[in-house]
C-alpha cells in the first residue's frame, strides 16, 4: 500500500501559464525570504517503484516527444514522491538557472521555500539540481542573464562553463 500526501493549502501562489514551460507558478502576494511557499505533495513510494515509473515514462516519451516528464522527488532514503497529480499544483514549478526558491525538508515535509524576496505577480522558479548525466537531453530555457543552457545543479556549473571554454579538437 502507497500513501497519498495532500499538500496542505498554500495562500501564496497561483498556476497560469508560464513563457518558460507551460504552466508555472506565480505569487498572489509578496513573498519574504524564509517562508514556505507551497508543500510539494504526492504518492509516497518505493526507491524500486520510482525507477518503474521513471523507466515507463523514458519509454512514453520515445513514442510521443510531448510526453516524458516525470515528477518524482527524492523523499528519504527508502521512498520516492511521485508528485503527478493535479492536485499537486507545487509539481508546475519551473526550473531556473535564476531560482527564487528551493526544494526544503520541513518537518519530513518537502517545501518550496524562498531563497529571496518574491514579488507579487512573480513567478516561483527553483533549481532542481539534476546531475550532469545526460544533461544533453534537459536544455534550459529559463531565460535568465546567467542560463547556463541545461537544467543542472549549480555545482556542476564550473565544470560546464571550462567544458566550453575548451576548445573542440
Ligand atoms: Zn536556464
């Protein structure tokens, strides 16, 4: 048995749609720096359940490109989050190499919490810090000054920039 976990009700944000992918998340009203914003909710699961469903998803997405998403987090280490429901309104939060938020264990609860101060009317962005394997398949089209061109954690960001400083032989 899975148990759902029903994020709680956030008064800060709405889902419109988004110049960066689809849809996104916006603030309803500033929104200081510290406060958790939205509880990231979903179908607690197995470590070897998340891969299933991350394989089966892979395979969608190789016979229709407008598929494969997935939204699975890292829960514990035991447990995954499956985060695709509709009712999970923190899953359209968009990848930023310029994010305002970020993905916080509160209490064993996963919160997007505000790394700045949000304006109202701005839209709630995150780094979710993917690895560099396969970063190829992941472009950024977050728009910011600073995108660094895929969706990648910011540690990995040195490696990038001196990867394409060296020239190709
Ligand atoms: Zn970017």
């Amino acid at each position: 048995m899975t148990k759902l976990i029903i994020p709680k009700k956030s008064e800060y944000i709405g889902v419109k749609s988004s110049k960066i992918h689809n849809k996104g998340v916006f603030a309803k009203k500033d929104i200081p720096k510290g406060t958790s914003i939205i509880q990231y909710g979903g179908e607690k699961i197995s470590k070897k359940e998340a891969l299933k469903r991350i394989y089966q998803v892979y395979d969608e997405a190789e016979k229709d490109s407008s598929k494969g998403e997935n939204y699975i987090l890292d829960l514990d280490k035991k447990h995954d989050l499956d985060g695709d429901f509709p009712w999970n309104l923190a899953k359209y939060i968009n990848h930023s190499c310029e994010s305002n938020s970020e993905l916080t264990d509160v209490d064993g609860e996963i919160w997007f919490v505000a790394s700045k101060d949000i304006k109202k009317g701005e839209e709630i962005l995150t780094n979710y810090g993917y690895g560099l394997e396969g970063h190829k398949e992941f472009p950024c089209k977050c728009g910011s000054k600073n995108c660094i061109g895929y969706m990648i954690a910011e540690e990995h960001w040195p490696k990038l920039n001196a990867a394409r400083r060296t020239p190709k032989i």
